[in-house]
C-alpha cells in the first residue's frame, strides 16, 4: 500500500533539488500534480494553468468559473491566475467514467 493509494494529495516539483515530493497540501507555486485515492486527476503549473484529466474515476470539479483554456476530450485546462486552494475545487466520482478495457 502506497501512501498516495487514499485521500488528496499532491506531488511538488521541488526547484530547488530537482526532486518529487509529497503533501497533503498545496504549498507553493510551481508545478504539482493532483492524486486522489491513487488517480492523478490534474496538475497546475507554474503560470497558474490548471489542467483536469476527464478520463479518470474521479474529477475535480471547479467551484468558480476560471476560463477555459483548452477543451478535448480527455482534458481541459482552465486559466486560474493564482495558486489554486482547497476551497476552488472538490474532488466528485466521475459520471462518464467507463473504466479501463
């Protein structure tokens, strides 16, 4: 069992020593990458583009509206402006989700 197998968590590019590492909150900006309950649902980089995979189990689902960058089928990025917070987004079970093949 790994760590990032339950809950929220997020994985920061470390700058400064080139390294991966884990929190169950959003520190700082720069890249990260969204998990939960093992799925990656997301990353946000650096310029505050947050992009959401739809492919997946579960979804972030955005609680304001951020404009919408890029639309495909399996993600879509949105122009947040900021470090996104907790309180932007919650985690829902992904109604188009059919599993893997």
């Amino acid at each position: 069992m790994k760590i990032t197998d339950f809950g929220l968590w997020f994985s920061l590019w470390n700058d400064n020593t080139c390294i991966w590492s884990w929190s169950a909150t959003i520190t700082r900006a720069g890249l990260y990458l969204i998990y939960y309950d093992g799925a990656r649902l997301g990353y946000q980089d650096s310029s505050f583009y947050l992009t959401v995979y739809q492919d997946t189990p579960w979804i972030i689902q955005l609680k304001n509206s951020f404009p919408k960058t890029i639309h495909i089928r399996r993600y879509t990025t949105y122009s947040i402006g900021r470090l996104l917070t907790l309180d932007d987004f919650e985690i829902i079970a992904n109604p188009d989700y059919k599993g893997t093949v």
